[in-house]
C-alpha cells in the first residue's frame, strides 16, 4: 500500500473518531438541556405568580412611592452586573453573544462584575475589569441555596451604599435553535408593571400594610429574578452546545465522505498501476 493510501486511512480513522466523541458530546448535551429545562419549567410558575404579586402591591403602594419602601442612594455612581457564562467551552457562540453586549454596558472605570461561569471569568478579568469571584463556580452542583448566597450579596452592596444599581446580563432561551443575550434591571424596581388588580384582588385585606409586604417580598423577587435567568441561560447553553455538536458531527461526515471517495481513487489508482506493471512484465518475457 503507497504512502497516499496509507496516510488517508489515517485522516479516515482520526476523522471517524473525532465524529464519535462531538457524537458522545452531542447526546450528553442534550441529556443536560431536558433536565435544566423542567428545572426552567418548574420555577416559572413560581416566578409569574411572585411577579405577579409584586404589580398588585405595586399599584397598591403607587409607583411614586417605590423608592421610600427600599430606599437606596442615588448618588453613588456604580452598577453591579450578574453576568452569567458557561464553564465549559464547545458551545458555539453562547459566550461570545454575552461578551459582546457586556462591552457595551458596562464601564470599566465605576461599575462593578459578578460572573458566574470560569469562561465568562477568564474573560473579564483578562480584559481588566471589576470583577468578583465569589460565584464563578456556582451552576457546579447548582442549588437555591447559592442563589440565597447571591441575592444575600447583592442586598448587601445595596444596604452599604456600594451599588445604586444591579443588572443581570443573560442568555435568553426563545427555542432549540435562537438565545438572545440580554442586559436587564434587577434593581431599582423599574420592570415591575402590576396588571389591573381583579376585583378579589382589590378587596384582599394586606397586614400590616402594602409597604412592609412589599418590602419583605423584594429579596424573594430579586432571588426569583436570579434563579430564573441563571436557569434560562443554562438551557440556552446546553441547547448552543448540542447544536455546536451536531453540527460538527455533520461535518465530520462529509470530511469522511470526501476521503473516502479520495481514498476510493488512489486505491483503484494503486491497482491499475499493479495490473500495468504485471502485464507489461508478462509482455516483455515473451
């Protein structure tokens, strides 16, 4: 066998393997994406009604009177921004959508970084901004007690006046195929519009009044809010990566086919060249 056959039998094998690990890859991807979805599907539930609950009282508070039931201070100029990663690569496009809209959100020189994900950290501390470590690691062995941990940090960068501001950069799940990075308030509460109360609704009897309800209800809300964006992008990326995947496993296949047509030739090429030299062999004794 010439060395041209040999070496593409080796491309061949190489490529045949690459194909089963994107392939392994792909399967334990999708594995990954059923269960953060259900996980997505049971807290939106939970969610809606917290959010929901939170128009109602803020209607019955009035929007005018938000900021005197979680005072904060205006004055300090500085937004914390959640910004959630992956800490795996092999995703496609998933970090590179995140990184781009976080350039241009954020300033350097005041605002302050929490990342969530090792790639999203190695990222933004490369490129020298603010960043906090404490929960790069939080989706290893995720549960709602590491949100706890976040929402009780967050609350605390409010209360000593270090933060005016939280905003959580995401990934937002539309279906298999489309994320959309997306920059939203946490904090104030500028995205909370209450439906018209229903009359049930109206006639409820809140103790010992609408203003401390609400205020013990903001930590639940801002939690929630965490909870439910770190579950989104986490099915955005499992999603970004079985596409990723698949998609390279579809390429391994025609790079396969290509050589196997190309080894096909040089093989028939090796076998003319035999009977030539064969049957010019046999034509010169005689």
């Amino acid at each position: 066998m010439s060395l041209g056959l040999q070496a593409t039998k080796r491309r061949i094998s190489s490529v045949n393997n690459t194909k089963k690990i994107t392939n392994a890859m792909k399967l334990v991807a999708t594995s990954k994406l059923r269960i953060w979805k259900n996980k997505l599907g049971g807290t939106s539930v939970y969610a809606s009604t917290l959010h929901h609950l939170m128009g109602v009282l803020s209607l019955c508070v009035g929007k005018e009177n938000l900021k005197a039931v979680y005072p904060y201070d205006e004055t300090v100029d500085s937004t914390l921004y959640i910004i959630i990663t992956s800490s795996l690569g092999l995703c496609g496009g998933y970090n590179y959508g995140v990184y781009k809209l976080a350039q241009k959100q954020i300033d350097k020189s005041k605002d302050k970084v929490v990342v969530i994900g090792t790639k999203g950290y190695s990222y933004f501390n490369k490129n020298k901004y603010n960043v906090d470590d404490k929960f790069v690691n939080l989706l290893n062995d995720y549960d709602l007690q590491k949100v706890r941990e976040l929402r009780n940090y967050v609350m605390s960068l409010l209360d000593n006046r270090k933060v005016s501001k939280v905003r959580i950069i995401y990934t937002s799940f539309i279906n298999s195929i489309t994320f959309i990075p997306k920059c939203e308030d946490v904090f104030p509460l500028t995205n909370i519009d209450g439906e018209e109360p229903t009359q049930k609704e109206k006639d409820m009897l809140i103790e010992p009044n609408p203003e401390i309800v609400l205020k013990n209800i903001i930590p639940l809300y801002i939690e929630s809010l965490i909870n439910g964006r770190i579950i989104e992008s986490s099915v955005s990326e499992q999603a970004s990566r079985s596409n990723a995947m698949d998609s390279a496993t579809d390429n391994a296949k025609d790079i396969l086919s290509k050589l196997q047509i190309q080894y096909n030739k040089a093989r028939q090429q090796a076998i003319t060249q035999e009977i030539t030299e064969i049957v010019g062999g046999a034509n010169a004794q005689e």
